[in-house]
C-alpha cells in the first residue's frame, strides 16, 4: 500500500473584526486549539474600526498566544468599513501562500485548518470550501436556523450560476488572488460569491471539504435576523449588476396571503396536535411565519439595493 503523501504547507488564517468583544474569547479558544503545526500558521485578526474593547482584547491575546508559541497578530484596517478591505489587508500582509478565512462569530472545530488544506495537494484547486453548522441556541431563530441548515455551504456548492463558498469558511491559495484580483474592497456584501466566480474564470478549480468544519452563531432577535436576509437581498441585487445573476423570486402579497391562511387553517391545527403529542415543538407551530419574515426582509432588499459605482472597483496583489 502507497502512503498518503503528507502535505501540510504554511497557512494564513485571515480573520475580519468588527465589534467582537463578545465573540474573540470563544474564538481565540478555538484558533489555540487547532491540530495543525502551530509553526505552520500565522493569524491576522483584522480590527475593522471596531467601536468595543476589541482593540485591547486583542492586544491582550497576542501577547498571551505568544506564550503558548502561536503566532497570533493584531492588525487593523481603519480606512474602508468593509470586511472585504480588512481581508485584503490580511491578504497583503499574509507570509504564506495558502489562506484561510473565517468570521469573529464562527468557532472553527479543532481540526479546522488540517481538513481545510488537504485538496491543495491537487495543484489545479485555488478555493476550498468547508463546511458550517449551527451553534445549538436557546432562542427560536437560532433553533429555526439550525433546523433548516440556513448557513450550509451545501447549498451555495449547487448554485446555478456557479459553485462558491462563504468567507466563514473558505481557503484561497495566494496565487489564485494575484490571477483574478483581490475582494472588492467596497462592496459589503455578495463578495464571497463575487471572488469565488473570478477565480474560477480565471481557470481555478473549486473544491469542497465537507470535514473542515466552522460552528457558526445564528441571529437570536428579529431585527438581526431581518437585517441578515435583507443583506441577502442586497447581494441578490448586487451579483445581478456584476454577473447579471438571476435575481430572486419577490414574494408578493397574495402569496403572503395564501401562507399565512393555510398556516392558520392546516399547518397550525395540524402541528398542535403533534405538539400535544409531543412529536412537534414551537419551532414547527411557527416556522411559515418566520419563513415568510426572511423572505419579506431578502425581497425588500433586493428592491432597495443599489450598486454604488465604487464597489464594482477590484483590487490587485
């Protein structure tokens, strides 16, 4: 039997912060616990003119992993409020040639960075993409969005258009970002679609690492939440104007009308019943109604996005 060729190569792990105080301790746990060489990797945890005590929490970290022999570094990005700018910045400043990118709300599973880099070994693959799963939370937006696999990159790996991944869990080897350009750096969101199609032009392939895995924080309050499937909207409108994407189904009031009446006259007797039973929970008794919340926020927001001209700029290394 041949032995797997070992392939463990420097690695860069980019991470943008904004107002992460009460993120960074769960997530600096994580970054120390990772299997990989420690010597192998490099972190840049990006202050995106944060308005907390990120700032001097991470200085107090870097001075503590430092300690521990992590290189763990604290850098920041004061001119663009965008986490697509503080990722460049990580980009110009990364030693290595592999990077890997995640958010302050995720927490990357100990084998994280190991699962990650493995499809490099194939020369050809210029994006990995892992995976990410709920957080389990006590509220019921976090249990709904756990339930239905909201952050799951599954779903974004059968794209019509084309495969991509999110930037909570994603690796980009270096030279795949000097043939197509870094992240726009003004765009605010749809950026993660928008570099992993570039790069995939521009001949690289896209993998997947379904055992990479990032446990992500789910919006627990409503006006999180809408604000998360508006934004999805405005990248709905924002990748139509780039890559002339089709643009979401809107939801209208009559189809409004027709869920909520069968909501209220089937599903909701029907799910009693169950909950009765004890074969259902409050989740299942109102899951139409926050389907048709998200749905509201993402068609409003797709409506009311516009492009600004500066954020179809593309930056080069």
């Amino acid at each position: 039997m041949v032995a797997e060729k070992l392939f463990t190569p420097g690695v860069t792990v980019i991470i943008p912060i904004y107002n992460g105080e009460a993120d960074l301790p769960e997530l600096i746990e994580c970054l120390e616990e990772q299997t990989y060489d420690p010597n192998l990797i490099e972190y840049l945890l990006i202050d995106n003119n944060s308005r907390d005590l990120t700032a001097e929490i991470l200085e107090s970290a870097t001075k503590q992993a430092a300690a521990k022999n992590i290189n763990l570094n604290h850098l920041s990005e004061p001119n663009i409020q965008s986490s697509y700018a503080a990722r460049n910045f990580g980009i110009r400043q990364a030693q290595h040639n592999f990077l890997a990118f995640t958010d302050a709300d995720c927490r990357p599973q100990p084998n994280w960075i190991e699962q990650l880099i493995k499809p490099f070994i194939n020369s050809q693959v210029g994006i990995v993409v892992g995976e990410i799963v709920a957080l389990t939370g006590k509220s019921l937006l976090e249990q709904y969005a756990e339930r239905h696999h909201l952050m799951s990159q599954q779903f974004l790996l059968k794209h019509p258009f084309g495969a991509y991944g999110q930037t909570a869990n994603l690796a980009i080897k270096k030279q795949a970002f000097i043939d197509a350009g870094l992240f726009r750096p003004h765009l605010t969101t749809g950026g993660d679609a928008d570099i992993c199609w570039r790069i995939q032009q521009a001949g690289w392939q896209l993998e997947s690492a379904p055992e990479a895995i990032i446990k992500h924080r789910h919006r627990n309050n409503l006006a999180s939440f809408r604000s998360q499937f508006r934004r999805y909207g405005h990248s709905n409108r924002y990748l139509h104007e780039l890559h002339q994407v089709d643009l979401m189904r809107e939801l209208t009031l009559k189809e409004i009308v027709y869920r909520l009446s069968r909501w209220l006259v089937k599903e909701l007797p029907k799910d009693s019943l169950k909950a009765i039973a004890g074969q259902a929970d409050l989740v299942d008794l109102i899951n139409t109604p926050i389907d048709l919340i998200g749905f509201h926020a993402r068609t409003t927001g797709q409506k009311t996005a516009k492009l600004p001209e500066e954020a179809k700029q593309i930056e080069w290394l």
